[in-house]
C-alpha cells in the first residue's frame, strides 16, 4: 500500500529547503529573471563588468590618487576591487530581493510555491552577476604576482560563505516587509549606498581605529560580519599580491606605515561572523512564513 504525502496548508511550506527541492522551478525562475533584466539591452551581461568598472574607477581615482589612498595601501586597486566584488553582491541581492515577491505577484495570487523561491531565484541571479568581477580579480591579482595557497582559498570560502548567507537573511527579511509597506523598497536603496562606507573596502580598517580611538566604537565596526567579509577576501586576493611587511614576533601582516594590515584573529571573527548570520537566516525565515500567509490578500 503506497504512502499518501499529508496535505499541507497553503503557505505553509518547508521554507528554504522545500525551493532546494525543486531546483527545476528555480532554475527557470532564474532564467526568467535574466532574460527580463537584460530584454532589449545591447550589452546584455555585458552590464555586469560595466558597474563595477564605474564603481571601481570612481573609488579608486577619488580616493586612491585625489585623497592619495594608494600611496599608503600597496597594490591599492586590488585592495579595492577584493571588496567591491563582495559588496556588490550583496547589495545587489538585497535591492532585488526586496522586490522579488512583489515583481511575481501574478504567480503569488495564482499558484502555491514556496514564497522563498523568489528572493532565493534574486540572489542566485546576483551570484551570477558577480561572476564577471570574480573573474577580472582573478586575473588583476594573478598579473599582480597571486597565486593559490590555503589560507587564501580558505579565506575566500568563508568570505562568500559570510556574505551569501547574510544576503539570503535581508533578502528574505525585506521581501516580506516590502510587501507590507512599498516605502520601504526606497529605504533599501539609500542603504545600499551607505553600506560600502561602513566596511574597509576603500580605506584600510586602522583609519576607523584612529578615527574612534579605539574601544566601543571600534568593537561595534568590527562586528559587523559584512566587515569582517571584506577583510577575509582581502586577505585571500590582496594582501598575496602586496610586499611583505609584518608586525613583531608573530609576524603579523602590516601596511608599510607599520599598521596592522586586519584586525586580529580574523578567522576567528569570521567563524563568529557566519555563525550570527546563519542564525540571523533563521530569524528572517520565521519572519518570512509569517508574513507570507498575508501576501496573495496583499498582492
């Protein structure tokens, strides 16, 4: 005698691991979502090494040559550029993921799918994006003397790991919201242009540490995973290509002003790092399901 599957009340749903089984949805949800964004366009992906070479070229010759940046952080271009690829996608997910569930409304009103899929398809279109400016970094830094050690790849991975899964939490959290107060989708943009201000992408972390003095201020920079991210992949593609200074008996890196180039136990703050964001990942879905039981009424 085969076994009946209960029903399950509509939006009620496994979450994100009911979109990781059906991979097949997601994949066309991600098809579509790049077709509509580049339907009509001339460069078509091609956009997707534009942006970031306009970002790039507006930080590093404001800040770099103008303020003189690069005469105190060797290698100053891939010091930036490390950062920009992350920040990017994270700010990229978290702009189209806010208006995910509002794009689909149709599908919402209309059909049962886990509501998830639609911020989930967004930051899977974002890591596709983001492919481009992993791949110029590669080959800057590769030109600039990298090559592939442990502790690189071991930094990169849990860089990406940092970043993917904080994006996937905010994508979540304000798809949900943004359904509720359409205002808030505005709130997101500003947000996305204070958040590379916040991590050490285009000055090294000590500028904040002079700047606070250190102590609270500095600790609640330092918690910030997104921070915390950055450093890591700067420690994985920037600081192989830079000369070799160090600090006292442990070798610690450090810029030629004599300033150390991380904060200290950096691996350390990225396993704690990640582990908030998994943690805040949980929150979001809780938050999500519970939202989502009112979106076809508000759609």
């Amino acid at each position: 005698m085969s076994m009946v599957q209960p029903l399950t009340t509509p939006g009620r749903g496994g979450g994100l691991l009911a979109v990781g089984r059906r991979g097949y949805l997601l994949r066309l949800l991600v098809r579509r979502e790049l077709r509509s964004r580049y339907q009509g366009s001339l460069l078509g992906l091609g956009w997707s090494y534009v942006r970031p070479a306009v970002n790039f070229g507006i930080y590093f010759f404001v800040v770099g040559i103008f303020l003189k940046a690069s005469k105190s952080i060797p290698n100053y271009a891939i010091f930036i550029f490390a950062g920009l690829v992350l920040i990017s996608f994270f700010t990229e997910t978290i702009i189209t993921s806010t208006w995910s569930v509002i794009g689909n409304a149709p599908l919402v009103r209309k059909i049962y799918l886990p509501r998830e899929m639609f911020p989930a398809a967004s930051a899977l279109v974002s890591g596709v994006q983001m492919a481009p400016g992993m791949a110029i970094l590669l080959v800057g830094a590769g030109l600039a003397g990298w090559r592939p050690s442990v502790l690189a790849l071991l930094s990169a991975v849990l860089a990406l790991a940092i970043v993917a899964v904080l994006a996937m939490a905010f994508g979540l959290l304000f798809a949900g919201i943004n359904v509720f107060f359409r205002d808030f989708g505005q709130v997101v943009d500003i947000l996305a242009l204070v958040i590379p201000w916040t991590v050490p992408m285009i000055y090294p972390w000590t500028a904040v540490r002079d700047a606070t003095g250190g102590g609270g201020l500095l600790d609640l920079y330092l918690a910030n995973p997104l921070s915390v991210a950055v450093a890591l992949f700067q420690r994985a593609f920037w600081w192989p290509t830079a000369d070799r200074w160090f600090i006292g008996p442990e070798r610690i890196p450090a810029l030629p002003n004599g300033r150390p180039a991380f904060p200290d136990h950096l691996t350390q703050r990225g396993l704690i790092s990640l582990a908030a964001a998994a943690v805040l990942l949980a929150v979001a879905q809780l938050v999500f399901s519970r939202l989502q039981r009112r979106f076809a009424q508000e759609l």
